[in-house]
C-alpha cells in the first residue's frame, strides 16, 4: 500500500512539470521481473501508458511515444524521450534502469563435422538428443530466406500445441512462407526507424518482412537447425553435406537486424519478451555490443537472456569478432552460453598467375 502511495504522489507531483523542446532519442525503461499471469498483458501495457503520460502530458502523448511494451517476459517499454525526461522517469519507483538505445552489430556447412557432432554415430549426442526433435530454437537475427532447401518440412512434425508463436507477414512473405520447419516468424524495426528514420525498401535491398536480405540469419538458422542439403558449396568450394546441429528442431526467426545498418537494442529487447511469450525452448543470438564491454544493467541482451533463462529458456550468443586483445570477447554473462571458434580445420586454395607466368598458391 505504501508503495502505491508513493507511486501516486511521485505521478501526480510530475504531472505538473513542464518539459522544455530538446532532441530526443529512443530510451528504454526497464522495470524488471513480472509475475508468469499472462492475463495481467494489457494492464502492463497500461501502467506503462499512465506512468509516460504524467511527464508527457497526456495518455495520448504517451502511447505515441511507446514504441514497444515489453509485458511477457519483463516488465518495462521503449519510447522517444529527451534526456531530461529520460532523467526524470528514471527515478520513478518501480523502474530499474533508463537504458539508451544502442546499434548492435551482427557477429557453416562444416561446423557440426568440425566438432565430431555426426549423425550417423549412434552413440552420438545428436543420436541422443535425436537431432533436436521436439524443441523449438528461436533465431533472433536478419530474418529468413525461406525458400532455402534446408527448411524443407518434408519429415517435421506438426507445432506442438504449447506454441503461441505467429507468422507475421510482410514485403515477399507471407503466411505461407511459414511450414512445419518455420513454425513462426516476426520482425521489428521500431527501434531502428526511431533512429535513423523510415527504411527504404523500394530499390529492393531490404525487405521489411521477416525475410533475408542479407544471408546472416538464414546461415545462423541454417547452422543451428538446417535439415541435410547434398553437394552444397559457396561458388564450387568446400563442396558437401550440409547440416544444422538440430535438424529435427523447429525454428521460430526474429528480425531485428537490417542490411542497412545494425540492430536496435530496444527492438533486440522486443524479440525477447515476443520469444518468452511464444514458447521457445532456446534462444540463439549472433549479435551485440563492441567493446568495451557494458555492465550487465546496461546490456539489453544480458537482461533479455537473464528473463529467458529464468523462465527455463537456454540463450546462445556469440562471442564476437573483436580482438586479439583482452577484454574483446563479449556477451560474457554467466547464464549466457557464449560460442567461439579460434580455428578450423580447412582451407580456401586459391592460384594466381602473374604477368611473368609465376604461379603463386594462395588460400584463405
């Protein structure tokens, strides 16, 4: 009770403060753990409406603002706020960090057989794991290019009824774009447009859909959960079998990332809560901040992967691309599995002639 006293007079206190014109910038208002009742959704979305109005000024105001209401996973929303709006917000009870947004960078047929995961060895963990069946594997990502051959439902089981997921559609995608292997599929660009502006998609390079345009996610799904594909290769090299590590598992794509440029942690954040909610059983996200390395408060996919993980959801990241100094490695948190490789066991040969007739052997 005296919380939401306290609460009351702080709204009804800020509610006369005038806020002066300055630029904005798309901040996020996080507000931690909520209770597992989905039914308490709209009145998240609500609380979160009334408490932005009593700076804005209005109800109307506010939802304008809101980009995103994070309400299933977590409590808390993404808006356009000044910075001394951002200020004020951030000491009303019940928020636990305003967080600007950031721009987060994105991060192979033989990586399965690189690591002796093999599906013909019985005794294997994929045989035990019986290739992922049964699972669901969320892609947090560029989107998906569906009509690849390592997306074929031809031995997929139907969604299993717990799935809550969608297949939003979009630009080249629709709902038919979505089979018993792509089971869902959802894009977000709120964040990134409040940034930058709106996307332009008529010169055809991005698709503002769930759907691939620059091969990054439909390589991190195709790895993770593709279905066996003969003689693939990139231009006649590396020519084989290629694979995802779960076949038998479904995929559930998230596009946060555009070819243009990067990937909105407020959108990142939006994919979280949209994942918790559908009811899939691991998140995999090759993605995030350079260094130096944010704290955890402020790292939108430590909190997002902290709320997955708690509600029983394994999270994947990469460990980035940075180095070779210290400190480079990131999405380091504890209850993040973080992948890496620091080697490979194969080569690109290459020949160059030169005016001279010299042949060089060169590889990559």
């Amino acid at each position: 009770m005296a919380f939401a006293s306290n609460l009351a007079l702080t709204f009804l206190l800020l509610s006369f403060i005038v806020v002066t014109f300055a630029s904005t910038n798309v901040h996020i208002v996080y507000m931690g753990h909520r209770s597992q009742s989905q039914n308490e959704s709209e009145l998240i979305e609500a609380s979160h409406h009334d408490m932005l109005s009593c700076i804005l000024g209005s109800k109307r105001a506010a939802m304008k603002s809101i980009l995103y209401s994070y309400k299933h996973g977590f409590s808390g929303f993404a808006a356009v706020l000044t910075h001394s709006q951002a200020k004020l917000i951030a000491d009303f009870p019940g928020v636990v960090r305003v967080i600007p947004n950031k721009i987060l960078s994105l991060h192979t047929t033989r990586s399965w057989d690189f690591l002796h995961v093999k599906p013909d060895i019985v005794t294997g963990v994929l045989s035990r794991a019986q290739s992922g069946r049964g699972s669901i594997i969320g892609i947090i990502d560029t989107g998906i290019w569906p009509e690849s051959h390592g997306f074929r439902d031809d031995h997929m089981d139907n969604p299993p009824p717990r799935w809550r997921g969608i297949c939003q559609e979009g630009e080249n995608f629709d709902s038919s774009h979505c089979n018993r292997k792509i089971i869902g599929a959802r894009w977000y660009i709120k964040g990134y447009e409040a940034e930058f502006g709106k996307l332009n998609t008529s010169d055809g390079v991005e698709y503002l859909s769930p759907r691939d345009a620059s091969g990054h996610g439909t390589h991190t799904s195709s790895t993770a959960a593709g279905v066996p594909v003969e003689s693939a290769s990139f231009k006649g090299l590396a020519k084989g079998s290629a694979r995802g590590g779960a076949p038998s598992a479904w995929l559930s794509i998230y596009k946060i990332c555009w070819s243009t440029g990067g990937c909105s942690s407020a959108d990142l954040l939006a994919a979280f809560d949209d994942a918790i909610f559908d009811g899939v059983d691991i998140i995999s996200a090759s993605l995030g901040s350079s260094p130096p390395l944010p704290t955890y408060v402020e790292d939108v996919l430590a909190i997002g992967s902290f709320h997955a993980v708690a509600k029983g959801i394994s999270v994947v990241c990469s460990g980035g691309n940075s180095g070779p100094y210290a400190q480079t490695v990131i999405n380091t948190a504890p209850w993040v599995i973080t992948v890496a490789a620091s080697t490979i066991d194969r080569e690109f040969p290459s020949t160059i002639i030169l005016g001279n007739n010299q042949t060089i052997q060169g590889k990559n």
